[in-house]
C-alpha cells in the first residue's frame, strides 16, 4: 500500500473548535483517504452545540450520513465510538500508522500522555506511539496551565505533533472558514496529503480552490 492509499485515523473530543475536526474529515475524504473515526461521547455533546451537523447515533449510520455529506464512497470511512474494542486501531497487529485528534481536550491529552488507555481514542494514540507511527495533537485549549504543557513537552518527546489551532492571518482571511482552513491545512501538510486550502509562503500567486 502506498502513502496515498494509507487510512488516517481521525479522533474527534470534546473540546470546543469541532469545526476543524468536521473540515479535517472533508478534507481528507475528498483527497480519496480512507479514514477511521473515533467519536466520543463529549465530542457529539459539542459538535451538536457548535454546529448544524446533526450525526446519528448509530455509528453505521453516521457513517453513511457522512459519506453521503461530503461525497465519499461508503467504504471510505469507518466511524467508532469509545468502546469498540474490538476495532483493528485498538491493537498493534492493526495499528494506524497516522492519527489526528482533532479537537483534543486537554484531558484526552494527558490521558495519553500517561497511557492510560481508558477508551478506545486513548488506545489508539497508545498503539500509535507505541508502533512509532505519526500522532498529530490539536489540543484547543487557552490559556495552557503548567501541567498542560508538561503533557505537550512529554508527548513531543515521544514523538508526537502538538499542532494548536493558532491560524496565521498573512492570507487575509475574510471568514472564520478562512481561519479554519489555514490550521487545517498545517495538518494536511504533516500527513503529506496535497491540498490547495491557502496559499503558501512565498507564493502569494496560488489560488487557493474553493
């Protein structure tokens, strides 16, 4: 399998900033990356506060609704809850190679910064660092208390990305979804999945697409 055939696992918590989550997953299904999508209990709690998305209880379900949303095979994305167990990123035999938390709590954060494994995203971000595959942190938080950035500096150091949602504003954006897509696309940048959500430094001519 190669880079571009590589699923994602994407973990939605229950922080605020479920807007970068939800354009992470359009993102990445519309760049044909089959993704794993961990929802917690919290993070439906929020989404529902913060958007019109409406997901449906049933996984299966959710998963369909989404596909449909953003135009994606039904094959292409796999949707689990906290419990699953028995999903293939709980175990290294099937670990993920590359997982996104996005938003993080600073609760899952420490959960995973200790290994705890008490759910089912905890485990996989475990059995990522464990295999030495790639975790990407988005821990959406202000402002960061001492233990906080311990847990960042312990995680950095073990290899994981801590990515917050600090959005430049050198490409003059002009909508909060402006403002998303400048973070989600730092994100895309570290999975290596080509996108055109802004310009880059230094090439003010590119045209984002729409």
């Amino acid at each position: 399998m190669n880079a571009a055939q590589l699923p994602v696992t994407l973990a939605w918590t229950g922080a605020s900033g479920a807007q970068y989550g939800i354009r992470l997953l359009e993102c990445l299904l519309g760049a044909g990356r089959p993704v794993k999508l961990l929802i917690s209990d919290a993070a439906r709690v929020v989404i529902k506060m913060e958007t019109d998305l409406r997901l449906p209880a049933r996984n299966k379900e959710a998963a369909r609704a989404l596909a449909t949303q953003f135009g994606a095979c039904e094959s292409q994305l796999q949707v689990f809850g906290g419990a699953e167990w028995t999903a293939s990123v709980a175990s290294g035999s099937g670990a993920p190679r590359r997982m996104v938390v996005c938003p993080c709590t600073t609760g899952s954060l420490a959960a995973i910064a200790m290994g705890s494994s008490d759910n089912l995203i905890e485990r996989a971000a475990d059995v990522v660092l464990k295999e030495r595959g790639q975790l990407i942190l988005v821990p959406r938080e202000s402002p960061f208390s001492e233990i906080h950035l311990e847990n960042m500096l312990r995680l950095a150091r073990l290899g994981a990305v801590i990515l917050p949602p600090n959005p430049g504003f050198y490409h003059r954006p002009q909508r909060v979804e402006d403002l998303v897509d400048f973070v989600v696309a730092r994100i895309l940048d570290h999975l290596e999945v080509p996108h055109s959500l802004l310009p880059r430094w230094g090439h003010p001519d590119e045209e984002p697409s729409a």
